[in-house]
C-alpha cells in the first residue's frame, strides 16, 4: 500500500500529461475544460508527490 501511495503524485502528473498530448495529437487545443483539468492533475500531482513523500520519509 505504501508503494502505490509513494506514486500517487506520479500517477497523476502522468495522466494531466497524457491528456496534454492527446489533445495535441487530436488538434483540440481550444478547450478550456480539457486543457484547466490536465494542468489541475498535473499540479495536485506535483503537491501530492511532494506532501506524501515527505511523510513516508519522516
């Protein structure tokens, strides 16, 4: 269980990212729903993986 926590924040940099490049390979860069979700995954991920990462450590 503590693995897949430790990954969390990556799993979802990884999805806000794959959203990004679909969106580029498909020419669909005009949606402001899309592109607002894949920054707000890839942020939370960032943060997430920062938080739980230095609470598994400490």
């Amino acid at each position: 269980m503590k693995g897949l926590l430790k990954n969390l924040g990556l799993v979802l940099i990884l999805a806000g990212v794959i959203i990004l490049i679909a969106c580029s390979f498909t020419g669909n860069v005009n949606n402001n729903a899309i592109l607002g979700t894949s920054a707000i995954l890839v942020v939370v991920g960032l943060i997430s993986y920062i938080v739980i990462n230095k609470r598994i450590a400490d």
